[in-house]
C-alpha cells in the first residue's frame, strides 16, 4: 500500500518512482480512490521534472493494463492486417477522417481510438459528436462489431478500454497539464498499444499551434513515441509536421467535418488533403509490409485513387450511418445541422492596404476557439459543436484592401462578436512587404 501524496512528493522532489508506484497511482486513478486533485498534482509534478525512461514504460504499461485490450486476430485470420494514425495535436487538425477510410478503402483494418479536445487543440471525437447521430464513443462489444462488419470503426477511451486515460486525458486538458513529453507518449501510446495494431503512423506536430513547439522537442517526442510502439512489436513511423498554421482553411467541429467531406468528395483545402494522402499512404507501406524501393509512392497513388473514385467518401459514409449518423446530414445539400442558429462575422486586417500573411499565431487561434465555446473550461462543460473559424487565409497568401483574413461563426445570440473579432485579427501577422521566406514544408521530416 502506498500513499498518493508521498508518490506525488518524490515526483516533486525529483526522486526516481519505481513501478509498484506507479501502477499503484494509476490503478488507484482508474478506480476512483485517487481523486482528480491529487492526480493533477501528480501530472503537473511530471510536466515540471519529467520522467526518465524507465518511468515512462511503467507509466504507459500502468495506463494499458487500467482496461482491456482488442483482440483482432479473427482479421488476421482473413490476412487484414491492423493500421491506425494518430497526431499529437493541433488547430484545424482533421485528417482522421480522411485517413481511416483512406486505409479502409485500401484493404486495411482501422480501429481508431481518437481523443476529445485538449488544451488548445479539437479532438477527433469531439468532431465527429457534431454529426447528427454519429455515436463516436461506442462501447467495446458494438466497436468490436462494426470493426468486424466493416474493418473500420471510431472510437473513444472508455470505462473499460484505457479507463486511465479517459481520466487523466480530460482531467489533463483543463489543468495545463498537456505538455509533456512522458504524459503524451503514455496517453497516446496506451490507446494505440492497446488496439492491438500491426502498424501505426505518427503526427507529430510542431510550430506555433503545437504543443512542443520547437521541431527538436517534437523530435524528442517522436522518438519517445517511435520507441514504445517498437518494444511492444508494433511497426511504427512518425512525420514531423508543421503546424504553424492551422491545417486546412476551417478550425471548428462541425466546420471541420465539413471540409473532410470536401476532401472525400474531391474537392477541400490542398493541405489538409496532401497530408491525409501521405500519412495514410505510410500507414499502407507499414500495414501491407511492402519493402520495394517504390512502395511509397504506389500507396500515394493508390490513396489519390481511393479519393477521386469515390471509394474513400462511400467507405465514410458506410462506417458513419453504421456508427449512427443520418445518412441525410452527410449530404452536401443539408447544411441545417451545420449553420442554423450561427452567424459568419469577416475579420478584417486593421490596415485597409493589400498585404501578405508572413505568419500566424496559431495557439492564439486555438485559445479563442475554447473561448467562443468549441473547447473546455472544465471537465463537466459540453461544448459547442458549430461555432468555428472558417475561410481562413493561409501564410504566404495576400489579402487584398477590404477581404476578409477569416470568419468567425458564432452562435447568433453571441455578444462577444467585437472582442472575438480583435483577437483573431491580432492573431494573423500581416506586412505589405514580401516575405523573404517561403512557408515551411508540411512534412518535415520521417522518423523510422
Ligand atoms: N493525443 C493523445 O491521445 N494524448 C495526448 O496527450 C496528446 C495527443
């Protein structure tokens, strides 16, 4: 028997934690006899003083063992081998569901266990909850269903499936406690670990909306996370990404959805699709196992094909109406559910002058986006699935005197319209002069 405030004190004091200890924080966390304080003490002891390695691997092993684990050996069976992609975070970040049918479309069995908001950051589930319908947190024996029926599923942390991770994941969010390092790879590793994969891709995000926002933090994280998924037997690879500006051109639940449809339909903002293409592509290469020195680049145009034949928007289609969503609201003609009771609000430059976009504050953006009631402010908020921003500019682009740098849609009711709109305006960085360089590259690096 340990005491909870004695382990929160040695990570406090910088003093090492063995791994009775802390499956012992966990397993009491999961079952409700540590409370929510002491935990969030605990997290932010870890975020100031770190964990070695070895704390890290207890951690991760102490969050898989707090649930079950899936078992997919009646697809491996049928020779289905088991894929998934997941991101460390950021603004406008939607390319899960691009990518799950992408995989699906392309033979590959996808169970993806996505998260909620977290900190300035919208969540996968969260997106998918804005679809009429749509049932993103099924319990174990429907996803375990559907994933047989269909090879594909969303899902979502549960009371069985890593029940210390739903905790700390939403308890993480409102605490500051995201940052770090040991926290993310055992948060993001518990869940993939224990979807028992053949295979997983790696997002990680650096840059201004990220939450390592130096590429070699990312890469300390990428490495982190590269490196459980291979003591435990799973391939696994990590792009570094760029996310010094929000992914495609709308940040925002149901707006975002909005756009994956765009894209499944072949249409949709370049980036966002270019990197849902070469994520899931890498996904196929390590799923498939395929080691020719083109492998790459043949899963590239497979997934393009996958997009422009409309087989990735029907496998969508079929995994959403399975999952619950009305076939009705995935129609590009229905937009109710999308913009009844909201208002477009145009953010203009200060400066009535044509000018470039050198950068973006992309944290900034993401911060406004919990203010405006996309995200939470405390565990128990429920949040707001249709406000967003949308047509937003992107670096490198010129606006000319008079256009608009983005919208804010806000619910119509909203007073805050004037203060939202001088936050996203500051939030864009704009000069009449050409910038000198050419905005980063969306990937990169890969790390193997
Ligand atoms: N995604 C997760 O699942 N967990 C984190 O901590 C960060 C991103």
């Amino acid at each position: 028997m340990y005491l909870p405030q004695e382990i929160i004190r040695k990570k406090r004091d910088k003093i090492e934690l063995s791994r009775e200890e802390i499956q012992f924080l966990i397993q009491s966390y999961a079952s409700g006899s540590v409370p929510d304080y002491q935990m969030a003490a605990f997290a932010m002891a870890v975020v100031l003083n770190g964990m070695s390695d070895i704390e890290t691997a207890h951690l991760l092993t102490a969050m898989i063992q707090s649930g079950d684990r899936m078992d997919w050996s009646p697809l491996r069976k049928r020779s289905i081998p088991c894929v998934d992609k997941h991101s460390t975070g950021g603004v406008g970040d939607k390319t899960s569901l691009v990518i799950l049918p992408l995989l699906v479309a392309d033979g590959l069995a996808v169970p993806m266990v996505a998260g909620r908001g977290l900190g300035h950051t919208g969540g996968t589930v969260d997106k998918l909850e804005s679809i009429p319908g749509f049932m993103a947190q099924p319990n174990a024996e429907q996803f375990r269903s559907w994933m047989l029926a269909r090879g594909g599923a969303f899902g979502a942390q549960t009371d069985r499936f890593v029940p210390a991770d739903k905790k700390l994941y939403a308890l993480r969010d409102v605490t500051s406690t995201v940052e770090s390092i040991p926290l993310i790879t055992a948060s993001i590793m518990s869940k993939k670990l224990a979807e028992d994969l053949d295979a997983l891709v790696l997002d990680v995000k650096f840059g201004s909306g990220a939450f390592l926002q130096s590429m070699d933090s990312a890469e300390q994280l990428a490495r982190s996370l590269v490196n459980a998924g291979k003591i435990s037997g799973c391939r696994v690879e990590a792009a570094l990404t760029n996310m010094d500006e929000p992914l495609g051109r709308s940040a925002g639940h149901a707006c975002e959805v909005t756009e994956c449809l765009d894209i499944l339909q072949g249409a949709g903002a370049p980036d966002t699709r270019e990197l849902s293409l070469q994520l899931a592509a890498r996904a196929a290469v390590l799923g498939h196992q395929d080691k020719s020195a083109d492998a790459h680049q043949r899963a590239y145009m497979r997934m393009k094909n996958h997009l422009q034949s409309g087989r990735a928007y029907e496998v969508f289609l079929d995994i959403a109406t399975q999952q619950g969503a009305h076939l009705s609201a995935l129609e590009r003609s229905n937009t109710e559910w999308i913009d009844a009771g909201v208002v477009d609000v145009p953010v203009f430059a200060q400066d009535k002058i044509r000018q470039q976009i050198h950068s973006i504050e992309t944290r900034a953006l993401g911060l406004l986006l919990i203010e405006m009631g996309a995200g939470r402010l405390k565990k128990e908020d429920s949040i707001d699935h249709k406000v967003g921003l949308i047509h937003m500019k992107k670096v490198g682009e010129w606006v000319e005197s008079g256009e608009p740098l983005c919208f804010l849609r806000l619910r119509k009711n909203d007073v805050r319209a004037d203060k939202f709109q001088a936050v996203a305006c500051k939030s864009f960085v704009l000069s009449p002069e050409k910038a000198t360089q050419e905005p980063a590259p969306l990937i990169a690096k890969w790390i193997q």
